[in-house]
C-alpha cells in the first residue's frame, strides 16, 4: 500500500510536475481523529436492494 502512494510522487518528481508547496505543506492524518476536526461530513452508504 505504501509503494502505491509513493510512486506517483517519485515520477511527478522526476517529470518536474510535482507541486512542491503542496508536497511540504502536507500533514499526516491520524484515522482516529480524521472524522473530528470540525468537519461535519456525512458518508452515505448504499443500501442493497432485493432482487
């Protein structure tokens, strides 16, 4: 899962089209306390229907 995110990074890198203030302004997210920083987004979730 790592490689899958790194990969983009390391040839946006090397074709000079990474946007390096994006890059080094990035923050890590914790999944625990994603949901809560004041964000009130709400996630739908499709219910099967019975053929």
């Amino acid at each position: 899962m790592a490689g899958q995110s790194v990969i983009p990074i390391l040839v946006s890198a090397r074709e000079k089209i990474l946007d390096r203030d994006a890059y080094n302004g990035a923050r890590s997210i914790n999944v625990e306390t994603a949901g809560a920083e004041g964000t009130d987004e709400k996630v739908s979730v499709p219910v099967p229907t019975a053929a």
